[in-house]
C-alpha cells in the first residue's frame, strides 16, 4: 500500500500516478460501455438536498441531482459508496442543546468524546469534535462544503463559533476522503451546512435551569428570509450564554488539593546544585501537613476557588444572498462576524521560585546562608481571573454557472480569520518586584497569613493575542462527459488553492518567565497550498457504480502529497445496496506543531519508571496515582505528514418504506502521527529504552522523581483501528424507533517506540463502543414526545488495578406542542434520571472524563418559537 505516497519532492512520481490514473478512467469508460442495462428502483434514507438542478427528463418528468458531502458530483441517488450519518434542524432542535458542539459530542460516532469548553487555558471557550477517537485534529470540518480557520492553539476547528441557529443541517462523512478534500479528512469530514432557501422571520428563545448549581443557559436567535426577484437573501442573529460551573459545586471535583499552598514551603540549594528536602512553613495547620518522599508540604484546597466550565457569552451575525444573473449563473455572497467572549477564575496563581542566600526569612531548619527555593501561592493577589475575547468573520463570494446541458461551473474565494485576545486581569504578579520587595522586606512569605505585606504593585495583567487565517480560492467544474447504456459517466475536475497564516504572541514579561504563576511562549507561520482534483462516476452497469477519485496536493513547507480513492455502489435489488472503498489520506503537520515555542505545562500522567521502582521496593507506591508533572513542549520544523489508509465495506437494506438497516465495517491505518504520549515516554524508559535518541529528555532527582521533562513533538506514533456502525429507522403509524450503534473491535497503538503496538481500547477514556436510541411519538400533527438513550461502555480507571468505570447511559426527554399561529412551545429534560456520571476515583485530580461525560447534570428547558 506504500505505493500511494510520495517522498517529499517527488512530482515525477506524482506526475507519473495522475497519468495512470487516468489511463484507469478511460479503460473503465471502455469497459463500462460493454454492460447491459436494466431498470432498478431503490428507496433510500438521504439526507435533504444543499443543492439542486434539473437533469434530463426521465420516465416523463424531471429527476432532481444531489451534491452530497464526499463527492463533487452532483448525483440522482444521495445514498452513495461512502456512509453518511446526517443531523437535519429537527434533530438539532430535539437535542435541547445551543450549540452544535454539544450535538456532535453525544453522536455515537465521536468514540473517545471530544474537547469542550473548560477552564484553565486560552482555550477556555474552545470545543472540537473528534471522529472515530482520532483526534480533533484529524477529523476535518467544513462549513457550506468549505474549509475553516483552525484555532491557533489548538490546531482544529472551533464549533463554537459556528451559531447554531443558522444551522439547516450536519452531514457527517464516515470514511477517509483525503482524495476529496485533502489534509486532516483522517477520521472523515463533519460539513455543517447553514440555512439558505428560508422565507419569512423566525424568532426563537430557550431558557435551561439546572439541577444543581451553576451552569444555566440561555439563548435567542432571529432568522430572516427573503426573495424578491431574482435575489434571495437570509440573515441570522444570535446571541447565547452559558453560566459557569464552580468545582466547589460538584461533589466529584469539591476537594481538589494542592501542595502549592497559601503556606510556603522551602528547601536549600546547596553549591554543588543538589538540594535538601522540602520543609513547610511552621505556620501550617496541623491537618493541612502532608509528607512525600520530597519533604514535609502545606495542602491548599484550590477546588474552592476555581471554575470547571467557564462563563460564556457569544454574539454571532450571518448573512448569505444568493442573486440570479440569468437562468444559467448565480452570484452568491455570504458574511459573517462572532464575538466570543469566555471568563474563567482559578484560585490564587502558585509557582516555584528562589531567593538568594540572607535574604528574606527562612523556616527551621533551612540554612540563612544557602540559596532557597520556595513554593508558594500568591493569595494576596486574589483569585486568578482570565478574560479570553475571541473575534471571527468570514466572507464568501462566488458564483454557480450551468453549461450547456450537464455542466456546471463552481468558482468561490473566501477569508476567514479568527483574532483571539486571552488577558489575566488579576491574581499575577510580575517577579522582580515581588524579588524587589522581599527584598527590601516589605513582603514576607513566611509570615503571619494576613501580615505577610502589600503586593499590590507587583499586580500584573499578562496578555497572550492569537490570530488564524485561510484565504482560499476553488474552482469546480463537474458534468457529464459520455452516455452508456447503464447511464451517464460523470465527471468533476478543479483546482483549489489557500494561504494559511497563524501568529501566537505574549506580552514580554510573559516570554521571559518574569510573570509569577504564568509563562508563555510566542510562535507563527504561513503556509500556500495548491491543490488538483478529479472524481469520477462510471456506471459499470445500472446496478453497478465505480467512483474513483485522485488529489495533488503541493504545500510550501513540507512539499507534496497525492491521495487517491476507490469506491463501488452495488444496487443488489430493489431493497438492498451494497458499497465498498478504499483509498489513502494524510494530515499536514499544522503550523502550531511545526513553529510552536517552547511552552511549559503541567499535564497529569502516570510515571512508570517511579511506579515500578515503588512496586519493587514494597510498601506505599503514590507515584501509580497519576499527577502533574512539569513538561516543557514545542513545535519542530522536520515534521512530516501523517499517512492513512482507509478501507470501508457495507451495506444499506431498505425492508419497507419505513424500515430500513445499515451496516458498515472500516478499519484505518495511520502512521507517522505527530505527538507524544508522555506516560507512554516513561513506560519506555522503564523499559530500558533511551529517549533522548527521540528528542525526549527526563530530568530526575536523586531518588529518581521527575524534576522535568523536555519533550518537542515528534512523527512517533501509530494505530490500526477497525469499527462497526449500524443504524436501523422503523416507522410505524405515529412511532419512530431508530437506533445508531458504533463499535470499535480494536484500537491497537504504539504510543512511543518500545512500547509494542498493543490494543489499547478498553483503558481509560476509550470506551469500545457507543449507542442512541431515539423513540418519537406524534399523537397529532400538533404534538410530539421523544426520548433519547445514550449509552457509554465501560473502560478502564486511570489506575488499571482499581478496576473499570460502570457502563453510562442517561436519557434525555422533549414534549413539542406546535400552537398555530401562536408558534411553537418545546419542553424538556436533559439526563431525566439524575444519573451521575461514572467517577474515576483512582484519579485524584480529576474524577469526571469531561470529553465523555458532562459535568452540568439535570436539567430542564424550554423554548418558544414564532414565525410570521
């Protein structure tokens, strides 16, 4: 399967695949043409049209053709090679949710659960989705068939800033289709496309009140529509916020504790660089002392203090127009502008640092006349306070032109920016003051708590200012470029071309470690992507279609690429239809992980070499629980892409007009995957493997404890993973019964090299599979019920002896009750039966897997709607 990649450089190679392909092209329209021909008919479940045209009369009236997501040939039927799972405005308003996020994170489909808006970083307000427990950044969302600026963080897109009110529907690809739409489309493709053909105004207001405290929501949208002439136009307002949820108010994340404590802690650095044990300042409450192999530490219960889910608001205006030329070519235009704003609070910043030898007070027992570092949270300055103001806009312009008979030409040029600006307006302090008035001895660690001195000109407000932006530019020509007996050979060709930038800036103080309890690190870079595309669609015979389909794709930073795809639709009756692909794909490495600079965190993981050194010596082993440690990361330039192959088999059986069952089986490939497994790294050097052959370098004390890790991003990484999806939709009288089902068989990885290529599904935070069932009921045409099932398997605690987390399902519940001319009333309840989420209890810093599971609770809403 090697043979579908290319070194970089390589356009002789490239040059030398495309015209094999298209060798291919021409001698299956030769050999198409020799099939006979019959009449077949087949219902399908297919998502409603984004676009449609009229083809030629057949069977005495027009048949209407379909531009699905995963190709670019419009079709006659939509139920196609490649699996399809679509969320249209009902499905979206019966979900009780204000975002599209949250909707993409209960679909069966997101196996691993995926990152939503949490405190604690300049992602706060950010949320992504993730396909097949790839990663979000191998799942590739598009807007209207259209590619968006990822956040310059994060390095994938943010539904957030996707207002869920000018949503008309989500069609989630469920296969590889690089040789589609090029980079990240690993785990498939999520096109969230909006409204378009609406007339009249809508008005619509929800209101949520949880069961417990925190985390109401609210939200008020307007949509309005026009045509008059030969232009249509429709404008979307709205406007959301989401209340925060403070640790303190969920009893699984209330008694968060640190050994960074309002209390000091102190230790001496003695002149050959070793240092002595840590010891707490006398002034600690007795019940507050702990003791670690390091020293003896004060305790701080920051849960009091700090926010889970932060506080957010969001503002969001979109406008499309649409205007016909002439009864061949229409003109469109679309805008857009977001303001995000998200607001976290964490309890007072904490940091380690050292004072000079006679300097300051020192507690017993450590020596005046030696160095001293001290670790200390600086609850002087009060709570830490994030302020995080995202600003988007995007704007379209392009024209859809008919030729002649079957063609059409599709021509867009598009920017999209996103402008992020994350401020900490209180709790930091800049460091050399704070070294300044010790000093001087006007501030005192050690001192009595409330008489320690004022800080408050050390008060400082660190600033970090984000921008992304794509320019892309597509032309499209699709058509029907030969008649079989078996039907029409379709073709589509374009070119496609983009500039991506990104910048990553902190204030100075920052960028120098001079922020007490903050750093940061700057980063940017540009990049020019060219891209050549075609797709074919041959009716072998009229039960039997090939889809073939190639992309070139050239980057200015890393060089080329070239993707092909195969893929058969078998129609095997009236009731059944069968469909097979296979084809490759990559990711680009993204410019945050190839120009990033060094930046420090503190991720949770488990260290192995010091948990099996414990386990050996007998006794107490706390270093199997996992905890933070102090990780220094950054980008590296000689990234290369990630590859794929993709392989999918399935079928659709449609048993009656309201019945009908799918089923597919896949399996992915993927090697070269950029990132680094941190626990993993430890489990390797436990083994006996030297890191530093792979860039990675762990700094351990005497007794073999991380002191620090230096770990840059690596091509490191690989996974085999093969599922099973089935959906089955029964409708009988006034009932809907529909179930979407997705199992993993195996997620075999191999985290960091030495490790072994193993199964990993099944350990923490990858449950083997997911299930909805969705029960609808329309006593009238006024009135409808619903419930929702969702069901999580079990998986493994963090720490595999403790045993696995329960099997999860809550169930959701809406009444909807259309009053005529006095509009449309919805009520309901979200986790109806109170169900706790499973609590990983061997996980002292975090209990509740926040990508599966939502920390809101009950709930209940309602919402009105109006049109007129």
């Amino acid at each position: 399967m090697q043979k579908f990649y290319f070194k970089k450089g390589d356009r002789s190679g490239v040059r030398n695949y495309l015209l094999a392909m298209s060798l291919t092209q021409f001698l299956c329209v030769f050999i198409a043409q020799g099939q006979s021909s019959s009449s077949i008919n087949i219902q399908k479940i297919s998502p409603k049209k984004e676009e449609t045209q009229q083809s030629e009369k057949s069977n005495g009236g027009p048949v209407e053709k379909l531009k699905v997501t995963g190709s670019h040939i419009k079709r006659i039927d939509v139920e196609g090679p490649s699996p399809i799972l679509v969320i249209d405005r009902d499905d979206l308003d019966r979900s009780g949710y204000n975002s599209v996020s949250d909707v993409l994170r209960d679909t069966t489909v997101n196996s691993f659960g995926s990152t939503r808006e949490h405190s604690g970083s300049n992602a706060a307000g950010v949320a992504h989705v993730s396909l097949r427990g790839m990663g979000s950044t191998h799942t590739l969302v598009l807007l209207n068939g259209k590619r968006l600026p990822v956040d310059a963080v994060t390095g994938a897109v943010d539904l957030n800033l996707i207002p869920m009110a000018a949503v008309e529907r989500v069609e989630i690809l469920k296969d590889g289709a690089s040789a589609i739409y090029g980079s990240d489309a690993l785990g498939g493709v999520v096109n969230i496309i909006t409204r378009r053909d609406y007339s009249g105004t809508e008005v619509s207001i929800n209101q949520t009140q949880t069961a417990m405290t925190g985390g109401n929501k609210m939200d008020i949208s307007l949509v309005n529509g026009f045509s008059s002439g030969n232009l249509s136009m429709v404008n979307v307002i709205s406007h959301r916020k989401n209340d925060p949820i403070f640790s303190r108010d969920r009893f699984w994340s209330d008694d968060g504790v640190s050994t960074l404590s309002n209390y000091a802690a102190a230790r001496e650095i003695n002149g050959d660089g070793s240092k002595g044990a840590w010891i707490a300042d006398p002034n600690c409450p007795v019940d507050q002392r702990v003791s670690s192999p390091s020293g003896e530490f004060c305790t701080y219960k920051f849960s009091d203090h700090s926010t889970s889910l932060p506080e957010l608001q969001q503002t969001s205006f979109m406008s499309e127009a649409n205007y016909e030329v002439n009864e061949s070519t229409t003109v469109k235009l679309r805008g857009a502008y977001i303001q995000k704003n998200a607001n976290w609070i964490y309890a007072p910043a904490p940091d380690i640092f050292k004072m000079p030898a006679g300097v300051g007070t020192r507690p017993p027992g450590v020596d005046p006349g030696k160095e001293m570092e001290v670790r200390y949270r600086l609850e002087e300055l009060g709570n830490r306070v994030s302020q995080i103001e995202t600003k988007a806009h995007n704007i379209l312009f392009g024209f859809e032109k008919q030729v002649g008979e079957s063609w059409e030409h599709e021509f867009s040029v598009s920017f999209n920016e996103v402008h992020k600006v994350d401020k900490g307006v209180s709790g930091y302090a800049l460091i050399d003051t704070l070294d300044s008035l010790i000093a001087n001895g006007h501030y005192d660690p050690f001192g009595q708590r409330g008489a320690r001195g004022d800080i408050s000109s050390a008060a400082y407000v660190p600033i970090e200012e984000t921008k992304s932006t794509i320019i892309t530019a597509d032309f499209v020509a699709s058509g029907e470029i030969m008649e079989l007996s078996s039907g029409p050979i379709a073709l589509a060709v374009g070119v496609s071309g983009n500039q991506q930038k990104y910048s990553d800036v902190f204030d100075e103080a920052s960028l120098n470690d001079k922020v007490f309890g903050s750093a940061g690190s700057s980063g940017g870079g540009e990049r020019k992507v060219s891209s050549a595309f075609t797709e074919l669609s041959v009716p072998m015979t009229t039960k039997l279609e090939m889809q073939l389909a190639a992309r070139a794709d050239d980057y200015s930073d890393f060089g080329e690429t070239f993707n092909p795809k195969l893929a058969f639709k078998y129609q095997a009756g009236q009731k059944l239809l069968l469909r097979a692909s296979a084809g490759t794909g990559f990711k680009a490495p993204s410019m945050t992980d190839l120009y990033a600079a060094s930046s420090l965190g503190y991720p949770t993981f488990i260290d192995k070499v010091a948990c099996e050194k414990e386990k050996s010596l007998g006794g107490e082993t706390p270093s199997c629980l996992p905890a933070q440690y102090e990780v220094t990361s950054s980008g590296n330039a000689g990234l290369e892409e990630e590859k794929s192959i993709n392989y999918n088999m399935g079928a659709v059986y449609q048993a009656t007009r309201d019945l009908s069952f799918g089923l597919d089986l896949w399996v992915t490939q993927l090697n070269n995957v950029v990132g680094l497994d941190i626990e993993k790294a430890t489990e390797a050097e436990a083994a006996g493997v030297d890191l530093s052959q792979y860039g990675v370098v762990v700094q351990r004390d005497a007794n073999g404890y991380i002191e620090t890790i230096n770990a840059p991003l690596q091509n490191l990484s690989r996974r085999e993973i093969f599922g099973i999806d089935f959906v089955q939709e029964a409708k009988v009288k006034k009932f809907l019964f529909k179930v979407e089902h997705s199992h993993l068989v195996y997620y075999k990885e191999e985290g960091f090299p030495g490790t072994g290529f193993v199964d990993t599904l099944g350990e923490s935070g990858r449950p083997a599979w997911r299930n909805n069932i969705t029960i609808g009921i329309t006593p009238t045409d006024s009135q409808s019920f619903s419930y929702t099932i969702k069901t999580i398997a079990s998986h493994q605690k963090s720490v595999e002896e403790e045993g696995k987390l329960r099997q999860y399902t809550d169930v959701d519940f809406q009444y909807k009750a259309d009053l005529g001319s006095l509009g449309i009333v919805s009520v309901g309840i979200k986790n109806l039966l109170g169900s706790t989420p499973p609590l990983d209890d061997s996980n002292p810093n975090e209990q509740l897997d926040g990508s599966l599971y939502s920390s809101v609770g009950r709930l209940a809403y309602m919402g009105y709607k109006t049109n007129f």
